[in-house]
C-alpha cells in the first residue's frame, strides 16, 4: 500500500512543477524567507576538465530584489542549512553537509558634531580598491560533512585546501556598482578548495548572492494560468529575470558520494530547520563586535531546543500544487522515507483536472491512477538513475556513471527527447540528453516544460489523450524559456548577481546587466 502511494506521490511531483521552483510555498515558510529553500541542483560537472565531481548547489532566500538595502539577504546565523544525500536507495540520508553562518557588526563608527563617535546606519564605508568593499557587517560560515545520521555523532569539519580554516567568508550582496565596482572579482576571490573528511581528492565551496536562474512566469502561472500553455516559449520573459538569490554551492568528487563504481547512482535534497523554540527579546542589544573581548550580548531572540525542520526540497515545485494548503507546513518538515503520508493529495493529480477546466480539450485529463510518472520522480528509471533496490521517494536521482553533456550541446529539455511518442526510452534518438533531467537537474534544464508536458501526458504513449493526430506528444509551456547560455561554464555555474544600483562611482547610469 505505501508503494502504491508513492507512486502517486510521482505523478503528483510532476504536476506541479507548473507554477515555479519552490518560492513561498507553504504558510510557514512565507512568513521566514531565509530559510526558504528556492532551488535544488544536483549534476555532473561540465567545467572542462571536472568530469570526476559532481555540482550540489541549494538555493535560498527567494525573490530578492537588488536593491535590498540597508541589510540586504544575510543567512540566518539561528538556522541549520543542510544538504543530504542518499547513496544505497533507501530514502535516508548517508551523507549531509551542514552549513552554519555568523553575522557580525565591525562597529564602523564616524565622528559627528558633537565630538562624539557614532555607528554608521549602513552596511558599508566606500571601498578600498574595485574588489575590496569597506563592510560594516562580516558574514562568515562553517561546513560539517555528518556521516550517517543527520543529526549523529560522526561529525567532521571541511576545511580550506590553503591554510587549513574551517571558517569561510560569504562575500556581501552586491550593493551596487559604487561600493564594489567589480563585484565578479571580489566575489570569485571567495571560491574555495575545500578538504572533504575521508575524500582523497579536493572539492569546491562557495557561498553568496547568485542572479535568480530559475526562468519562470510566477504571475501568470498563479493567475489561473494566464497564458497560452501550447503558445511559444520566451515569449512572456520570466518574472525572477530582475531577482537575486542565495546560492550554498559544493562541488564533490563523484568517489567521495558514491558507495562504490558498480553503484554510481545517489539521491539529494536540501533542508532548512530552526531551532525548537523562540524567545523575543523586548530590549535587543547589538551582536558580538569585531576586534572587542566584550561578551557577547543577547539580540532580538534567544533559540534553544532540537532542531527542527521547516524547508525541503528534492525534485521542485512538489509542496507548491499537489499538498492541501493545510498540510504544507507538515511536507516541509517531512523527510523522504515518510513520503507514503500525503497519499490521499495524490492518488490522482488535481493539476490536471485544473488545466482542463480552464483549457478543456486543449488539456485533457490523462487516465488515473497515474503510474506513468513514477521513474522519472520516485524511484529513477530503469538503466539510467534508479538504484538497485530503491525506496520509492521524492528526491534527485543522478546517475554519476552517465558523462555530462558539454554546455554547448545541452538540451534545455533535458532528457525528454530520449522518450519516443510511445513512451519508451530510447538513448540513440537524436536530442537525447541522459545527463539532464530527471536525471539530475542542471541550472539550464527547463524543468516547468519538462514537468508541465509530463503530466499531460507525456510518458504515456497511446494512452496519452493529448497526443497530435500525428502520435506526437504536445508540448506545454509557461512561456519562460530555460537556457544552459544564461550561466556560466565554470563553477558555481550561476552568474554574479545584479547590482543593487547599476549606476557607476560617478552616478552615471550603467547599461543593463
């Protein structure tokens, strides 16, 4: 009974990924944006010469405007951020890297009128050189690789390839052009060779502000579907095409990840969770200064208890459109071997049922219950990225034996053109791209065409009921075209964020980014 309720659970995961990445999908988690996880990819890395590792990157703190200004998208130092990985298929972690940050205020005080010294009101002074702000606030991070159990003993700290340090530093939000006049090299100069407990070979670390990849229009989507989903593709832009986010990007050896070569394929998600309880303080005294032995003084609240899990996200846009609004909050705190419990949300997708009452027959409902999805979603398919022995679960699966495909010859479809019109799958059809999605998901693959196709139909072959006259598949859009060009072809693969002003040191406006 549970397996046939996470089969369900898969066609479900595919209905809705028509609305966006995972952006203020829960009651919960709208109200406490940074710990809102956005975006999970998971891939082979295509840098030239990276074949050996594999890219985890964990996005957070949605939607973020540029010009965020006084205090800009710092981490949250109460929160746990965490990646987990599942190498053997039973839907429980084996392997979670845990990140924690510290904020701290550098007291920058300039003289007044009354011959007194006053803390400044902003987050920085102008800057010594292009890559070099003057900041009046340090976000600092540290990395533990937890083997086992996520919340185990076998704990063990990742540190800097150079020096040993298992502290980092997280550039600041790109406040504007003025303050840092080359935010791409002040930024990159944060990108880290880390040493991986019991990993022979180096990985990557970076953490920072990322312009938002995810292309998408949210309005339009959550308006009943304002838009033509058999229409032309980039033809409404993206509603994130002017966002930032927060990127936690790792690069790992694919040794490090895997149980052995005869089992290549691993499972991830990403979670945020908080501390159990909260206390506010009516009378907050500032944090810990820089360069000072004064202790450390009590700010806005006091957390305590076990943590407590209130983000996840594996596959997107699965706590968006197929969990009741009520249980939302409930997912989000759930982990993958407890999947079968939402079974009653999606035995049979209501996505479906919605398109066609607002599209009719240009959207027919597919047959329930929808066992078709559940390869791609829950288990992985066969003979590309479904473990011996899984558990049916909702998260990535990638399959770390497949090569990456070079970003010149990525389809944005992923995998899709591997599928023949009858459904099955062909790894010789021309187009067929293994290493994209489900297969992983690079930042390139556009996942709500993907997806939105998918639940229409799209693995079903004769029994798809939105077949052409021709035995073809439709293919459904949001209009919001994902495109591998839009990033970089070296770590961290997402590009520098937007300025906060574009306008340059002499407040002549800059050209658009």
């Amino acid at each position: 009974m549970r397996n046939a309720s996470l089969l369900a659970l898969a066609a479900a995961s595919l209905s809705l990924t028509a609305q966006a990445s995972s952006h203020r999908e829960a009651p919960f988690i709208a109200q406490n944006p940074s710990v809102d996880g956005t975006d999970f990819y998971m891939f082979n890395s295509y840098e030239a010469g990276r074949g050996a590792f594999v890219t985890l990157i964990a996005n957070y703190n949605p939607l973020q405007d540029a010009y965020g200004g006084p205090n800009y998208f710092a981490l949250n130092p109460q929160a746990l951020y965490e990646i987990h990985v599942d190498n053997n298929g039973d839907a429980v972690e084996d392997l979670t890297f845990q990140f924690r940050f510290t904020n701290t205020f550098n007291r920058i005080a300039i003289p007044t009128g009354a011959a007194r010294n006053l803390s400044i009101p902003l987050i920085n002074l102008p800057p010594s050189n292009a890559t070099t702000p003057t900041l009046n606030r340090s976000e600092t991070y540290t990395v533990s690789l937890v083997r086992g159990p996520r919340r185990g003993a076998n704990v063990a700290a990742v540190t800097n390839a150079a020096g040993g340090s298992a502290t980092f530093i997280k550039p600041v939000d790109n406040i504007g052009n003025k303050s840092i006049p080359n935010y791409t090299g002040y930024a990159n100069q944060f990108i880290y060779n880390v040493n991986i407990p019991n990993c022979p070979t180096a990985g990557r670390l970076f953490v920072g502000q990322r312009r938002e990849g995810f292309a998408v229009n949210l309005g339009e989507v959550f308006d009943l579907i304002n838009l033509n989903p058999l229409g032309g593709r980039n033809v409404a832009g993206s509603a994130t095409a002017d966002k930032n986010v927060t990127s936690l990007a790792l690069e790992v050896p694919i040794v490090c990840l895997t149980t052995a070569a005869s089992q290549p394929i691993i499972g991830a998600w990403t979670t945020a969770s908080l501390r159990q309880a909260r206390v506010l303080n009516p009378a907050p005294q500032g944090p810990t200064t820089s360069g000072t032995t004064a202790p450390r003084t009590f700010g806005p609240e006091v957390s305590g208890g076990a943590w407590t899990q209130v983000s996840r996200l594996g596959s997107p846009l699965v706590n968006e459109v197929v969990i009741g609004i009520d249980d939302k909050d409930r997912f989000n705190a759930s982990e993958p071997r407890n999947d079968g419990q939402f079974a009653d949300y999606v035995t049979n997708p209501t996505l479906p049922v919605l398109l066609n009452a607002l599209f009719g027959t240009a959207a027919n409902v597919p047959p329930t219950p929808r066992g078709d999805i559940v390869a791609a979603f829950l288990t992985g398919v066969a003979n590309v990225n479904q473990p011996p022995n899984v558990v049916a679960s909702e998260m990535l699966r990638l399959n770390t034996a497949i090569p990456a495909t070079p970003a010149a010859s990525q389809q944005n479809v992923g995998a899709a053109l591997c599928f023949t019109p009858a459904g099955a799958l062909v790894l010789t059809n021309p187009g067929c791209d293994p290493a994209g999605f489900p297969n992983g998901r690079r930042p390139g693959d556009d996942v709500v065409d993907i997806e939105l196709s998918v639940v229409e139909g799209f693995l079903l072959g004769a029994n798809n009921p939105n077949r052409t006259p021709a035995g073809a598949y439709q293919v459904y859009t949001d209009g919001a075209l994902q495109d591998v060009s839009q990033f970089n072809v070296v770590f961290p693969y997402l590009v520098a964020p937007i300025p906060g002003s574009p306008n340059g040191a002499n407040g002549i406006s800059n050209p658009a980014p």
